[in-house]
C-alpha cells in the first residue's frame, strides 16, 4: 500500500473515531491522568481527615488503584522506567493506606514500601510538597526553612522587588495556603491517623539548616519592607493572614475548587482548617465536591483516578483544529458545536494575569472546562485556531478572535518569548529559595514550546508581518536557547522531542527557511534520536537529566510531534518521513503501556501527564500535515 493510501485509511478512521467521542456541548471529555498517584492518595487522606463516612467506595476503589500500581520492589514509580522508585510517591502512598484503614502496616506489601522508604532517607527525604503534606497531617515537624517564609509577605507591596506575585500564579495557588499552615504550626491529627515517626530522619532535617541562608535574606528582606508600613506588628501578621484568606477564596471557581486544580484545593481546606474553619464549612464542602468531580474511570480495567484538573477546553481546541486541517469542512456539525463550546469558555475576567498586563482586555482561554479566571497562551493559541476557521463565515467569532490576539501578543515577555501563564514572571531573586526545580516550578520563564507555538499562530492564522517585532523577537529568543546539539527543551511536554518540534514548527510557519542552521541542527538531531522502527520515544528521565534520555521504545505523541517537524522542514517526503508514518499507523493500533506512558509534563520529576487524547490529537494532526503537504486525496471526508 501506498504510504499515502495507508495515510488516508488512517485519517479516516480516526476522524469518524473522534467524531463518535463528541459529547453533547460540543467538547471532547477526555481523562487527564496523572503519572503519578498523588491525587488518589490525597483524595483518601482528605477524606479521613475530614472524618467523612459517607464516601467508603471511593476509598475502597482508589486504595484497590493504588495497591495494583506498587512496583516489585515495594515502590511506586512516577514514570516506568524510572529508575528503582520515586520516594515520595512511595511515602504518599503507605500514609494514605494505612489511613484508609483497608490495610495493615504488617501486610507483605506494606513491608516491601516500608523498606523502601527507609533505605532511601525516610520522610524527610521526599520532595516539598510530600513534606508539606506530611507536615499538616502531624507525621513531621514543619520544616525550619519552609516556615522561615514569614506571612507578612502577604502584605508586601506588588511593586517591591520581592512579593508573592513574583511566583507563578499555580505556584502561588499551593504556597499560599502552605505558608498560612507553617505559620500556624497548623496539623491535624486524630486517632485514627497513622504514625510515620519510626520513616524520619535526622540528616534530612540537618539538611534543612544548610539550606537556610537564602531564605533568611529573603525573611529578612520581607520583615524590613513590613515596618515601613507603619502599623503595630500584631495588626500587620493580622492583616497578613486575612489577604492570605482573601487571597484563595478570591480565586475560588463556581465548582468550588481552588484555581481549578485539585492539589491547590487540598492545601487550601487544610489552611482553611488551620483559620478555624468548622469541616462541614460551605466552601470546604464545596471544594469536596468539586475535587470529587474530577473523577475519571479507566476503562480497560475499569478503575477510577483523580484528575488534578481536566483537560476539557484543550482537548476540544486541539481536536477541533487537528480535524479541521485534516479535511474536516467547517460547516460540520461536530466543528460548528465545538466552535460554540470554545466560544462560551473565552475569559471576561481580570485574573492574576493582568497584575503584570494591567492594559488589555481579557480575551485567554484556559485548561479546564470550569476555568474562568487562569487563561493561558498554549489553550488560547489553540482554541484561536479554530476560532480563526470559524470567523470567516460567522460574525459571532470576529470579536472573540479579536480580543484573542490582542490578548495573546500583550502576553509576548520582554525577553522575546512566550510563557504559560504570567507575564514577565521570571524573578530568579527568589532562587534564594532553595527549592527543587525552582526555576521552572516557581517561576514562569520564556520557554521554548510555547514561543514556538505562538508564532506558529501568528504565522499561519493571522497576517502579521514576518518583520514585525513581535515575530523578530521570538525568533531571536529561540535561536539564543536552541541547544549545541540541535534541539530545544520544552517545559509542559516530554521534552526536548517536544520543544523541538514546537520551535521548528513555529519557526518554518514565519517564514524562516530549511537552509537556516536552525532548523537544519534540529532536523538532523531528530533524525538521529530516530528508532529503528521508525518511530521516536523520550523518557522522562531528560527532564530531570536536562538532556535527551531515550525511551527505547516509540509513542504515538512523540512520534507524531518528530515526524510533524520533518514534515514542516521538507518539501518532499524523504525516507525517514515515510518510515515515521509507517510506525505511526502501526502505534495507532497498538493498546499497551507505549500508548499510555506519559508524554506530558507538569511538575519536573514528581508529576507528569498521560492525556488520554494525545493518541488521537497528535497523530491526527502530523498525519493531516503530510496528505496536506506531499497528496491531496481526501476521498472519504465530508
């Protein structure tokens, strides 16, 4: 069979796929699920905590999940072929089983976890927000350095070279909360909660002090700017804790949850708990609810899992556009419906975004279906892309494509790039706090998956310049992070396979040509990461390594994410293309763990993401871009 035979049987098959997964509304509800089981295991906790009696199948169905995810060492792992274990999933999850009262500290697997944890340092040897964790569930003492971030950094200026608003905002979303609790040596304990004291260790609170100096400057520097104030200190470490309480129930969605995200919910009904709010508060209550609705079943073993947030408007814009560029006519129900739905989830709301941006009108789309209030540049470019269809025939969507843009170029950083979610967060003053990661957990710095996919926006829907500034700037910043070997590391994807081709992409749709030693250095570190079958594969492990770690094995998403760049930087079809499409058909069949090994990313080393949709978008997306590019026949769509 020809490949462009083979190409169009494919597409075919996954669009009338696709087509029958639509729901009502016109969105796409696909599962957002974690690599790793910290929402199931908190999902227990928080509801022993509570002493909530009503919910025993939950817990009795996410203990069942959690158990079958132990690995034979006694560990549970946050990617497969992580090395040994993960640590702090391991610990996350002895707590919550031996919290759910299903099981015994002297069951064989238990035994086997308990080993783990103790071998590996214990308790305090896991990362910060395991230990913040077990801090307010009494199992450690709260850490020196995390409770040396006094409160009163809730009072500081947003102009002062140091303020809360100088993290990201999903970072401000969990230390917020955080910080109340440390303030408040806030700790729930009852009978039933389980004792870890015989998993500490002390090299790991010994660890602590040598790590202090940063934070004292940053404490120090906090407490001076405080007194300049002028009010007594009590009246300020008062004012302090109530902008920290306003600071969360501000940002409270209609679904009762916390900036939309589960694990930003769970620290808030601790702090609220820690305020003084009773358990059966309304907002607790609701905030119950809403990280209850973030259940989702999977369906070849029948389990459920927590979604941290799901990934409802993403899912929809990538699968709309992806289905549009493949053939898909505009006037398809299925795009008009999905149209709608992006429509109605365009943002009205002045969220923390516009602390930096104060001079444009809202106009973002954000990650999940109950989003009002926290737009960012990956969903918005998406959901313009098929809003730019759709305003060419309908007068509804100018205005939203409009405000779109505006908003999208408003949000360019002054260093040329794009960032996920804040402008200009990028304030490495507060790499004095020596956390893990901090540079791309704290803060919100250019990166190269989202520029790349800005200015494949800007260059293919709208008729910006190619000389404008906007466009030269971008350019400039990914040609100063591309790496020696060709490539460039992208932050909410796995990863330099990831970054590389949403910069190539972005960088051919404004006109840079293939000869540029830009894209001729990533083409050939692509074609040399090629697998002998084909197809491509990236671990995990690059992004805690921060250099490329194969897989050994080809996925679907990072297959289609290397041919799609291949595609975009060669006029023909050369046989490495043809081979990629030949494995990409062949994963397309495939149902094991290659099809659901996690290719998104979130927090580096602790948390990353198998979306359930990424089988679908993404090979939808490189194999419409070939028939587009190299054949024209479309038989079989309408």
């Amino acid at each position: 069979m020809k490949t462009i035979d083979k190409v169009n049987a494919s597409l075919n098959d996954l669009i009338s796929d696709i087509l029958g997964k639509q729901s009502v509304n016109g969105s796409w509800n696909f599962c957002f699920e974690g690599s790793s089981i910290m929402t199931d295991t908190y999902m227990i906790i928080l509801i022993r905590t509570l002493k909530w009696t009503n919910e025993e199948k939950l817990v009795m169905a996410l203990v069942k999940r959690i158990k079958s995810q132990q690995a034979p060492n006694g560990s549970w792992k946050v990617y497969t072929d992580e090395n040994g274990g993960n640590l702090s999933a391991t610990i996350e999850a002895y707590f919550s089983l031996l919290y759910s009262g299903y099981v015994t500290k002297d069951d064989d697997y238990m035994l086997k976890a308990e080993r783990f944890i103790s071998d590996h340092g214990g308790l305090t040897k896991s990362d910060w927000l395991t230990r913040m964790m077990l801090a307010m569930n009494g199992q450690i003492k709260w850490p020196t350095i995390v409770k040396s971030i006094p409160i009163e950094i809730m009072i500081v200026p947003k102009w002062a070279p140091i303020n809360i608003f100088n993290l990201v905002g999903y970072a401000r979303a969990h230390w917020i909360p955080i910080i109340i609790c440390s303030n408040l040596d806030g700790a729930i304990v009852h009978a039933q909660t389980p004792k870890l004291s015989h998993l500490q260790s002390r090299e790991g609170k010994e660890a602590d002090h040598r790590l202090l100096d940063g934070l004292k400057i940053l404490s120090h520097y906090v407490k001076n700017t405080v007194k300049n104030i002028g009010s007594p200190p009590r009246e300020l470490r008062r004012k302090a804790f109530k902008n920290a309480e306003n600071y969360m129930i501000d940002r409270i969605e209609e679904n009762g949850t916390l900036y939309s995200y589960f694990s930003a919910s769970f620290f808030m009904i601790y702090a609220l708990l820690a305020l003084g709010y009773e358990k059966d508060h309304p907002i607790i209550e609701n905030a119950f609810q809403g990280m209850k609705s973030y259940l989702c079943r999977n369906l070849p073993d029948d389990s459920i899992f927590v979604q941290n947030s799901p990934s409802t408007v993403w899912d929809t814009a990538l699968l709309t556009g992806a289905l549009i560029n493949a053939g898909v006519p505009v006037h398809n129900d299925a795009v008009i419906n999905a149209g709608d739905y992006l429509l109605s989830r365009q943002h009205h709301k002045y969220g923390d975004w516009s602390v930096k941006n104060p001079d444009v009108l809202p106009g973002g789309w954000g990650f999940s279906d109950i989003n009002t209030m926290v737009p960012d540049i990956d969903d918005t470019t998406a959901a313009l892309r098929v809003i730019t269809a759709l305003a060419q025939t309908d007068e509804r969507f100018k205005e939203s494509w409009e405000k779109g843009v505006r908003w999208l170029l408003s949000m360019q950083n002054d260093d040329g790039g794009w960032s996920a979610f804040e402008k200009n967060t990028d304030n490495y003053l507060l790499s004095l706090i020596p956390f893990r990661y901090e540079d791309r957990v704290l803060f919100d710095a250019s990166t190269a998956d989202l520029t790349g996919r800005s200015l494949y926006f800007l260059g293919e829907y709208t008729t910006i310049s190619k000389e404008s500034n906007s466009i030269l700037e971008a350019i400039k910043w990914l040609k100063y992070h591309q790496k020696k070997d060709g490539s460039w590391y992208g932050r909410w994807g796995n990863c330099y396979i990831y970054g590389t081709w949403a910069a190539l992409t972005g960088l051919k749709a404004v006109g840079v040509p293939s000869t540029d030693p830009m894209i001729r250095n990533a083409v050939n570190w692509l074609l040399s990461i090629q697998n002998s079958d084909g197809g491509w594969g990236e671990s995990c492990s690059s992004d805690i390594r921060n250099k490329y770690v194969p897989l050994t094995h080809s996925t679907p998403s990072q297959t289609a994410w290397a041919l799609d760049a291949l595609i975009a930087s060669s006029e023909k079809p050369t046989p490495q293309i043809e081979k990629g499409i030949h494995a990409l058909t062949v994963l397309m069949e495939a149902s094991d763990w290659r099809t659901e090994y996690p290719t998104g990313a979130a927090i580096p080393g602790g948390y990353y993401i198998h979306y359930h949709s990424y089988k679908y978008i993404w090979p939808l997306q490189a194999l419409g871009n070939y028939r587009n590019k190299y054949g024209s026949d479309r038989a079989g769509l309408h």
